[in-house]
C-alpha cells in the first residue's frame, strides 16, 4: 500500500500544473489510497489490542492449569502449556468498515455473515414481553448467560426458572445462577444435521449420542428427562422463538442498519422497545374485553 501511494505521488507531480484531465482525478486516487492505508493501520492497531486484552484475560486460566500441571506426578503431567500469544495471529481477521462486527453463522450448516448476536431475555409465564436485549460479537452463546440475565431491571424479580436453548450450555455459568437460587433447564441435544443435503442417496448413518462424563452435564440430562423439566421447557417454544419471528415477520427486521456495537446495541434496544409496545398493546385490548351474559 505504500509503495502504490508513493507511485501516486510521483504520477501526481508529474501532471501538476498541466492542464490535462489526469491532475484532477489523481488526486481522488491518491486520496483513496491514503484513506484505506489509514484504515489498514487502524485494523492492525485494533488487532494487536485485542491480542493483549485476550492474553491479560486467559493469563489466570493459564497459571492455573500450569499448576495443576506441576502437581501431577511422573509422565502423566502431560503435553506443555503455552501461555496466549500477545501478538494477532495470521488468521485474525476484522472487518474495514464495521470492526467491532465479526463472521458468524447460526449453525454449522448456515452460510457465515458479518454481523452480530442478538440477544433478548423473555417472559415465560404469560406476557411474552422482552425484560432484557442486548448484542454480542460473538457467534456462540456458550458465555452469554450472565451478561443476559444482567439486563434484567433491577425492578423486576430475579428469576426463579430460566429456560436455555444447547447453545448456552455451559456449566460453570449455570453453576453461579444456579448458586443464587434459579433453577436452569438447558437443552442436552446435540445439533441436528438434517439439514444438510446428501447426494448420494444412502440413509444416513444412525450415530450413538456421546457419552456424558462430566457429572454437571448429567445431572442435568437427567433433570431434563423428567417429565416436569419436558413440560416446564415446552414454554421456549411458545415464548422467546415466537418474539423473534414476530420481530422478523411482522415488524419486518432482518438486518441492523447502523455500523459499531454501540449504535447497534441502541438499534436492537429499539426493536424490542416497538416489540414490547404491541406486544402490550395486545394484553391491554385482551384484559378489557367484556363479557355478556
């Protein structure tokens, strides 16, 4: 990129004070360049920073499993632990025009986009009113539950039942909620492939679930096949799926139109506000129905 705006530079002093088409359009090339040559220095800055902020964060992860590492005996301390590297690494990647932004697709059979998470925290008992909205820049929901929650007003109740779909199954996390007196019901299945188109006409293999060892998971695999747990969890699928197909159907929004997590995270907050408007709309007009006898 340097060596490209340098050759602009040399071609601008040459046609400068000519009177030719050339010294007016040059300029706005070169313009171009130094533009994207700036933005490109800004995504290495951003990229570096993160580096640094990912490594300071695992750093505890790290010395922690190297004690556990220099407390086993003999050959059976394993493979050596590296610590995060502080510098970004080829496969980094960040988008020009929106950095906070990243690739992410709803399953392994999805297409990949550049967008971002949109989260929404909803009523199961009734209202169908989003309590919580936020967005992540992160694809996985593996460790969005406590950022979820957080939205909640402090107005309303802590919840007493959560509901979780596979994709926020992680245990720790739903250790500290659960420690605080919520009950959580997370899915234990595993994704489906059904999806995915096959051509060459042979059923599919039948594939044996894996085996649970962690004793967290199937404690709650085994609270999930109770037949309390299966009605309990029966109210997702008539609570926080219905929103966002409202959200997408009816209000019609499928794409956020603003660029930076901030403005996109006020974008979000809107959506759910003018869900939550007609939404209460609805529940107004039901309670005052009359009755005739």
């Amino acid at each position: 990129m340097e060596e490209k705006v340098q050759e602009l530079v040399e071609q601008a002093e040459q046609v400068d004070g000519t009177e030719s088409d050339a010294g007016d359009r040059l300029p706005e090339e070169l313009a171009r360049h130094e533009k994207l040559k700036a933005k490109l220095a800004r995504a290495k800055a951003v990229l570096e920073e993160r580096a640094k902020a990912k490594a300071v964060a695992e750093r505890p992860a790290y010395e922690a499993k190297v004690e556990a590492r220099n407390k086993r005996q003999g050959s059976s301390k394993g493979c050596l632990i590296k610590p995060s590297r502080q510098q970004p690494q080829p496969t980094d990647q960040i988008n020009l025009t929106d950095e906070d932004s990243n690739l992410m697709r709803a399953s392994k059979n999805s297409p990949y986009i550049q967008g971002y998470n949109a989260q929404a925290v909803v009523d199961a008992d009734g209202s169908q009113l989003v309590l919580g909205a936020r967005v992540s820049t992160c694809a996985s929901d593996r460790n969005e539950l406590i950022g979820d929650l957080e939205t909640i007003p402090r107005q309303l109740a802590e919840p007493a039942t959560i509901l979780l779909d596979t994709g926020y199954e992680n245990m720790d996390l739903i250790g500290q909620v659960e420690q605080n007196g919520a009950t959580v019901y997370c899915s234990m299945g595993q994704e489906r492939e059904h999806h995915q188109p096959r051509y060459d006409f042979k059923p599919p293999k039948e594939k044996k679930p894996a085996a649970i060892r962690d004793p967290r998971r199937q404690a709650m695999a085994d609270r999930m096949a109770t037949e309390t747990a299966r009605t309990i969890y029966r109210k997702r699928k008539q609570t926080v799926e219905p929103v966002f197909g409202i959200i997408k159907e009816v209000l019609g929004f499928r794409r956020f139109h603003l660029r930076g997590l901030p403005k996109v995270e006020t974008e979000w907050q809107l959506v759910c506000l003018s869900y939550n408007f007609k939404r209460l709309f609805n529940l107004i007009n039901n309670e005052t129905a009359v009755s005739i006898a």
